[in-house]
C-alpha cells in the first residue's frame, strides 16, 4: 500500500451489470476547487462517459473499405491491361 497519497474518486453504479458492477473515476487534483463545479455536474459527467464508452463511430476509411478495396484492383486491372496492350 502506498501512503501519503489522498485523491478523490466518483464511484458509478453500471447500468449494465452482467461484466462490471461500477466504474471508479479518479479526479483531477483541481476539478474540484474550480469555481462553478459542483458535485452533480461532476456525477452527471461521469455518468455520461459510462454511457456513452460502447458508441463510437467508426472511421470514414473502416465504413468505405470495400469501395476502396474495389477501386484499387480496377486500377491494377487497368495497369495490367494497358501494359499487356503495348
């Protein structure tokens, strides 16, 4: 165990709890002290990020590969066919 280390946590309950039962946010040193942060908008945010974790958006590339996969090999088709024509 490591002493003289004191940080503040935000302990959330999953809403999901088949895999975790909560996740544990540990606090910047000056979230708190900055005026106008108030408990709940610190819960609200933590919360918010556990909701929001699963949602990401894929890439542009990830979403066309295909297209990009079927452009490439007309372009060596038309290589290929050029080069056997001269």
């Amino acid at each position: 165990m490591v002493k003289g280390i004191s940080r503040q946590v935000i302990v959330v309950h999953a809403p999901d709890q088949k895999l975790f039962e909560q996740a544990i946010f540990i606090l910047k040193d000056d979230a708190v002290g900055k005026e106008g942060v108030t408990d709940e908008m610190l819960l609200k945010a933590a919360d918010r990020l556990l909701r929001s974790s699963g949602k990401r958006k894929k890439p542009a590339f990830a979403l066309y590969g295909s297209f990009w996969a079927l452009l490439g090999a007309t372009a060596i088709g038309l290589a290929w066919l050029l080069t056997a024509l001269i």
